[in-house]
C-alpha cells in the first residue's frame, strides 16, 4: 500500500489537532476557549500568569475555516439555553497547536489534551476531533509495532497475495477441545489467520488456558506436517496482569499474536502490554462508532488510530467494503489508507489494516480496486465458513477473487474455470 509521510507541524516544540466545530457564537471566540481549555485552562488570563507562563504553556489557534451554517444543532447544550443563545449554528475546521512541553511522552495525557473535556464544552453543539499531526521526534518517544506488516508476512510465510483470516466464535458454546478441532479444519483449509471473536476471551465453558493449549496442539501438529505457520489471534482482553499471564502462555505454547478490544483496555495497558511481550498485537476496535459514528462528535479515524498506533500495535481493524457496519465505502478506504501512512517518522510505523464485516470473494474487487495494494489482512468469517462446499473451497474462492484482481481479470471470467469461486458467486451473490 503506497502512502507518504504525513505532513509535520510547523516546528519541533508542538503537536497538530484538526477540529469540526458547530456553535451560534463567532468561531474564533470558541477556538480560543478551546485553546485555553486545553493547556492554559481558561481563556481569560488569571491570577498569576505572566506572559512569559502563557507564551509557554499556552495553546495557539492557528487556522479557522468557516463552513456553511445549519439551520438546526446537532447536539443539546445547556449552556447554550441558558443564555437564550438562538441560531445560526456556524461551522468551521479549527486547527488548535499544543506545546508539547505540557505533555511529555504520555500517551493517556496526550489524548487529555487533544480530547478531553472538549466535548463537553458549552458553547457548541458539535465537536470533532478529525486528525493529529506529530513531529518525528515526538513519535520517536513512544512504542513501535514490533511486527507490523512485514513482521507479519514473515511469521506467515505469505508474501505475495493478502493474508485470507477467519473468525471463530466459541463464545457460542463450543468447547476448548472442539475450537481446536475447527481451528484445525481453518489451518487444512489454508487459512492464513485465525482471530477469536471480540465477546469471546475467557468463558467457563473454553477456558482461555485450556484453549491456547488445544488449539497451539493443533498449529503445531499442522506445521509440521505442511510447513506452513497459521497465525492464531487469541483474545486475551482482561485486566493488565491477566493479559500478561495470557500473552506468556501463548508464547510459551509456540504462538506469535495475541488480540485486545482496545477501547476497553486503555491507552496505558496496551501500551505496557507492548513493551512486555514480543507477540503480535491485533488491535480490535469494537466500541469505535460510539465515538466515531455521528458526523458532529467523537473522533475521526486517522486522529484515533494516530492515537493508538503510538502504543505499538501491529494490526488495526477498519471494517470492510460494502459490509454489515454502518461506516461508509469511503470511510473504510481512508482509514486504511491512514493505517498505512507512516505517522512522522522514517521508522517503519506503519500497520496491517484488517477488513472485516460481511467480507467475501465477491466484495475483494472493490477492496483491490480502492486501496490498489495486498498489504492488507482480508477477514471473511460466513464468506468462507459457509461456502455450499465447505471452509476450504471458501478459503480457495477468496483466494481465487485475489489472484483475479492481481491479474486484472474479473471475477466471472476467471470463476470460469475456477469451481469453488463459480459457486461462491453464485452462492453469496444471491445474499448481497
């Protein structure tokens, strides 16, 4: 995936955040109370503040782009009420730069500052945080994948084609032992990566010890015969101590990835998990459109997975192409594109993006014809499960949809002379 180095702030000594803004009230009064909300803490000077403090510590409003108005706000406010406060609602992007002498190398305050009370502002109706720009230097203080794409490739021996993944669920009642029997039947299919669903970490009736055990038993056994090595994302999403015990296990059972519901572990144990494990981190995202999903609130992609990318994950989930989430086309082929732009730094920081959601053979020519690059992880859970003829002709009609796409052929062409893609065609295509 081609992607060039985000552009850097104006200087060294600062951070860059992007906002949308609606409010009835002059847009340059409210970036300014923005500002200070966020560094200085008012926009008022007070008691004891010297120019010299403020110079210092205090946010800069660098550009305003007035946009068209509404007629009605997005959101309630209070504050707004109380103060009889009638509309227009005015919009604009606001570009705010932070001192990052108030930060440090702290990820948690970091988002403090370019998120934080924000939102709960008064004076508007409608606050987005849509994207961040750090300078190298800065980047260079955090966490780096230790995989990343290339890593990935390597410990899946694929090189050439995307990474064709699955998703089990034995949250709905499938046992330790009979996980690993489907885990088996995925790796003699010839999948490349397998993932626990998001729900399914630690239940009582798969434990998760008991899981990594039987299913590692089955990696292993199949390795060895084939000589092919099928990655396996167990979910290990717990509190910070259990998912050190959980990613040591997996370690010591001979696998190479674990996965986190990031949202709900936190900036810091991921991070912390990163520094203490060599594995594989496949960031899954579930909880995202709470924050991402009304276009007036929340944060955009490229600002969220700026902010987690710097806790040193390899994988990010960014849903798919024409599939069962409410995110648009467009949204899905940006924030791959975002996974792929490297942050600020000559490092290799980028991460694999993972498509997910109602994925098959049939929606691949649009993923290829949108990002135009195999660096990628394409994750089709009924899309190869329910094959008419079974996980591994799904396995082969994705893989098939691939070489198509990469040969520039399209699909019902080459499903001519290509049975399991021809069936999945047929199959699918009738359900889309």
């Amino acid at each position: 995936m081609s992607a060039t180095q985000q552009a850097q702030p104006a200087n060294d000594d600062t951070l860059e955040a992007d906002y949308l803004i609606e409010t009835p009230l002059d847009p340059a009064h409210v970036a300014e109370v923005m500002a200070g909300e966020q560094s200085s803490g008012t926009f008022v000077r007070v008691a004891n503040e010297t120019d010299a403090l403020r110079a210092r510590s205090r946010a800069s409003v660098l550009r305003i782009a007035e946009l068209e108005a509404v007629a009605q706000p997005s959101l309630p406010s209070a504050w707004l009420i109380r103060q009889g406060m009638p509309g227009p609602w005015r919009r604009a992007r606001v570009t705010l730069s932070f001192p990052l002498a108030n930060i440090g190398a702290n990820l948690p305050t970091l988002a403090a500052t370019v998120a934080g009370n924000l939102c709960d502002l008064g004076e508007v109706t409608g606050m987005r945080l849509l994207s961040l720009r750090l300078p190298a230097s800065y980047r260079a203080r955090f966490e780096l994948p230790r995989h990343g794409v290339a890593g990935t490739r390597t410990l899946t021996q694929v090189t050439d084609r995307p990474l064709i993944g699955t998703i089990i669920k034995p949250n709905v009642g499938l046992s330790a032992t009979q996980t690993a029997a489907l885990v088996r039947e995925l790796c003699e299919a010839g999948v490349d990566f397998i993932k626990d669903d998001e729900v399914c970490a630690n239940p009582t009736h798969a434990p998760l010890a008991e899981r990594v055990r039987t299913v590692m038993s089955e990696v292993r056994s199949y390795r060895e015969r084939s000589g092919r090595s099928v990655m396996v994302a167990f979910n290990i999403t717990d509190d910070l101590d259990a998912m050190r015990r959980h990613a040591q296990l997996v370690e010591q059972e001979g696998g190479n990835c674990v996965m986190a519901s990031i949202n709900w572990c936190g900036f810091s144990a991921i991070q912390t998990l990163r520094r203490e494990t060599p594995l594989v981190l496949h960031a899954h995202r579930n909880g995202y459109g709470m924050m991402s999903r009304d276009p007036a609130l929340g944060i955009s992609f490229q600002a969220y997975q700026t902010l987690w990318r710097l806790t040193g994950v390899d994988h990010m989930h960014v849903h798919g192409l024409a599939g069962k989430f409410a995110q648009s086309d467009m949204e899905v082929i940006e924030s791959a594109r975002d996974c792929a732009t490297p942050l600020a730094s000559d490092r290799a920081d980028t991460v694999l993006p993972a498509f997910s959601s109602g994925q098959w053979a049939g929606t691949v020519p649009a993923t290829f014809d949108a990002v135009r690059s195999t660096d990628l992880l394409f994750m089709s859970g009924g899309g190869i499960l329910a094959h008419p003829d079974g996980a591994s002709a799904g396995v082969t009609s994705v893989r098939q949809a691939w070489a198509a796409v990469q040969a520039g052929t399209p699909l019902p062409m080459y499903a001519e002379r290509m049975p399991e893609l021809r069936r999945a065609l047929a199959f699918f295509g009738e359900r889309a």
